[in-house]
C-alpha cells in the first residue's frame, strides 16, 4: 500500500473511532438531538484526532504523524 493511502486510512480510522466514542459519551451525558449531537462530536473529534501526512524526503517518501497529546511530529 501507498504512504498516501496509509495516510488516508489512519486519518479516517482515528476519526472514526474517536466520533463513536465521543458520540456515545456525549449522547449518554446530554440530552440532545442527532443532529446537534452529531454536530458537537464531529467539532470536538477533528480537534482531538491525530493528523496523518506522507513528506517526501530524499530518502522517500515517509509517514509522519501530528497529534495535540504529542510533542512534535512522529515518524510511523
């Protein structure tokens, strides 16, 4: 598989699992409406997801990874 295409799929991946989880845990908190509770996960999770991108060095190209509880970019 291509780094871009990892890229890609971690991305939607951490999304993903990150707007069930606060959807269900805000959904169990508050009271709210589907759309409004899909709203506010949404926000919340593109805040908090880790960030995946493909950087072309003279190596080759690398996965690198950025993520709000992280200090610095990690290489995968």
């Amino acid at each position: 598989m291509k780094p871009k295409n990892k890229a890609l799929v971690y991305n939607f991946l951490g999304f993903a699992i990150l707007f069930i989880a606060i959807r269900f845990l805000v959904g169990m908190l508050l009271d709210l409406k589907t759309i409004l509770l899909a709203i506010i996960a949404g926000v919340v999770t593109i805040v908090l997801a880790p960030k995946f991108a493909v950087v072309k060095t003279p190596k080759g190209k690398k996965l690198m990874m950025s993520w709000i509880f992280l200090k610095g970019v990690r290489e995968l």
